[in-house]
C-alpha cells in the first residue's frame, strides 16, 4: 500500500476488480493505493465497529448503506487499536459529521491510519455485481497511482488471494493481557485472540468473568496456566483451511473436555477438530441483518455477521465425531449455512456469527449466558 494525504472529494480515484469491471469516483481518506478483497456489508451503522474489526484484515469493503460518516468516529466504539480494512468504498460521504461524542471526522480517521477509499461510487452496481459474480480481489487506486487500467489490473491479479491466507497472526495481541470481571468474579476464561473485538470479552466480564485474552500461539500449557473455567475461541480473519495451530489447540482442550465456546473463526476451528472440512462462500455474510435459526429451539434471532468461510457439516444427521456426537445447532436462513455446532457428549459449542453485537442486534446475547451456564455445570 502507498499513500499520500487526505484527498476526499479531490482527487480523481478508480476501483478496479480482477475480472476486469472498473468503478470511477474521488478519493475519500487517504491518497494512493491499496489492495484486497472486496466484499460488501449491509449494516445501515456501525461503520467505526466494521472498520476497526480484525475479521476484515485485508479487504476492501464495500458499504451498501449510501450515507457513510453521518456520526463520525468517537473514541469509545472501537473494537480493536486500528483499523483493519485495506481499503473502503462508499457512495455519499457526509460532508458533516454530527453527534455528540464524534471527536473528528470519519474521512480524517481514514486519512490518519492510511486507509485509501473511494467515495462517488455506485455501490448498488457493485454489491450486484460481487454477488453475481462473488467476491474478488481488487485494488483503490487515486491520485498519482492512477495508470493506464490495464496495468492497474495486473497489479490486481498479482495481489495475493483470501483462499489460503493464514491472517490470524497478523491480528492477534503481542502479549496476553487480563480484562477483569465487572463486580464479583465468577469466574476465569482463556480467550484465544484470533482477531478478537473489543466488546466479545467486555460481554463475558458483565457475567462476572475474568477474561485473560491470549495470542494465538499460545500453548495448551499457557491456556491452562490461568486456571480456566471455560476456554474461548474469537473471531478472526483469514482460510480456516490454515489454522493448524488453533485447531490442534482447540482438540487439547476437547481432550480435556473443557467448557468451550467459539464464535465465527472460533466456529470454524472447531468444525475442523471435529473433522469436517470448511469452505470459502460465494460472497459471504456481512452486515448485521442476518436471520439464524436456533435448530434446538426453532426460534429465529436476527444477528451481526463478518464472514467469508463456513463449516461444511451435515444438517439431516448427529456426526460422530472423535470427540462424542456432534450436530448443527444454528442455520443462516438465506441459505441454510451452518451457523453454529454443539457437541452432545461435552460441554462445547460456537456459533459462526457475532453475538457480542457491536454493532447489531442484541437477540443473540443470551449465548454467553449459555457459556455461563456451561462452567456453572461443570463446576458443579
């Protein structure tokens, strides 16, 4: 990536997609140019929470909602200590940020962190065109980087692809850190920070959970130096199909049968311990409007989503596993892909959607009560 200083609405700007279907408008944020996938994410809010959320670590996103900026950016609704995306494109930046806790502008924050967007965009065209033809790599281009467009698009055939990636590392925390509970403390958890958000640990320590949030490439040995009640898996970026590491971890602590609870990274590495494959979505869920049915119960909750891959797992039977019965618990209701897994035999369990809410609906809250519920059983 290379970049230059704030241009929105100044400079001339590109998108350019690897099949070949090119986007013109003005520079928003920084000036230069990027690379990435580009997907789309249908939230209405929530862009300082999508932004700042490791999962979208090497995209470019792509925002449905035609006004973006409205409330500009605050200091209180990150969910991690950068902004993560590679590039992002919207059609109406606001040309005034108003709310009461907006500290500055959202066009300013981009340009601050380097990130390059493209604003003046027909992003109904190309949210069309990614779920007609999938989701692909692309690259922002503005200012000086503008070349002939066939040489724009080499480069973005050279960019690397998502298939394959193993991102997780790049994300993680450098060193473990605590958040602690809120009042008494109930009880302690190991986090594994795939790409963990802010909010999903501040949820666990609300129940009166410890939570010590651990990078990814901690031991069985360090998980358990913390004396856990319950081990969790986060969110995260990057092919499942490369997290060799997690999944060994995470099949330590099935071994030890540990209450376990993953969320959609952490749902994936846990269908690939159980032994079923995962695989890369046409184009993927993003945005916080997503309708999952709970198979158990049958009821319907509307949730946040941030993913790209999904656990390929049998919905018409219970999968023996090597860990005892395993069944999908939860379902997307647009296209019944697996959003969620449960063991019968041991306390484990995930769901591939965000249920820590920030920004989305709060219908799926109730899980950490059920991983509450969990250590709660096996504590007794």
């Amino acid at each position: 990536m290379t970049i230059s200083t704030r241009g929105a609405g100044r400079a001339p700007a590109v998108l350019v997609l690897e099949d070949g279907r090119s986007f013109r408008g003005r520079a928003y944020g920084a000036v230069g140019e990027t690379f990435g996938e580009a997907v789309f994410s249908t939230g209405m809010t929530g862009y300082q929470e999508t932004l700042t959320d490791p999962s979208c670590h090497r995209q470019v996103v792509v925002m449905t909602a035609p006004h973006v900026g409205n409330t500009g950016v605050n200091d209180e609704d990150a969910e991690s200590r950068r902004i993560w995306v590679a590039g992002y494109v919207v059609r109406d930046p606001a040309r005034v940020s108003s709310n009461w806790r907006s500290r500055r502008s959202l066009d300013e924050e981009l340009t601050a962190q380097g990130v390059v967007g493209i604003s003046g965009v027909d992003t109904r065209a190309l949210t069309r065109h990614l779920r007609e033809r999938g989701a692909m790599r692309a690259g922002i281009f503005s200012g000086n980087a503008i070349q002939d467009e066939g040489v724009l698009l080499a480069k973005v055939r050279q960019a690397p692809e998502m298939s394959g990636a193993e991102l997780a590392a790049e994300v993680t925390t450098d060193e473990a850190y605590v958040v602690p509970a809120i009042g008494t403390r109930k009880f302690t958890v190991a986090a594994i920070d795939l790409g963990i958000k802010g909010m999903t640990p501040h949820r666990m320590a609300e129940r009166g959970v410890e939570v010590h949030v651990l990078p990814a490439t901690a031991t069985l040995e360090e998980v358990y130096a913390v004396e856990p009640d319950g081990v969790f898996f986060s969110n995260g970026p990057g092919d499942p199909s490369t997290a060799g590491h997690p999944v060994s971890l995470m099949r330590g602590v099935l071994e030890r049968k540990t209450p376990l609870f993953g969320i959609c990274f952490g749902n994936q590495v846990l269908g690939r311990a159980l032994g079923f494959g995962t695989y890369k979505l046409k184009y993927g869920h993003r945005g916080i409007n997503q309708p999952v049915q709970d198979r158990t119960t049958g009821k319907v909750d509307v949730t946040a989503h941030n993913h790209g891959f999904a656990v390929d797992a049998p919905l018409d039977r219970v999968s023996d596993t090597e860990f005892g019965r395993a069944e999908v618990s939860h379902v997307c209701l647009n296209d019944q892909v697996v959003e969620g897994l449960q063991l019968l035999d041991q306390p484990a369990f995930s769901v591939q959607y965000h249920p820590e809410a920030a920004a989305g609906p709060h219908d799926a809250a109730h899980l950490f009560d059920r991983f509450v519920s969990l250590m709660e059983g096996q504590r007794a």
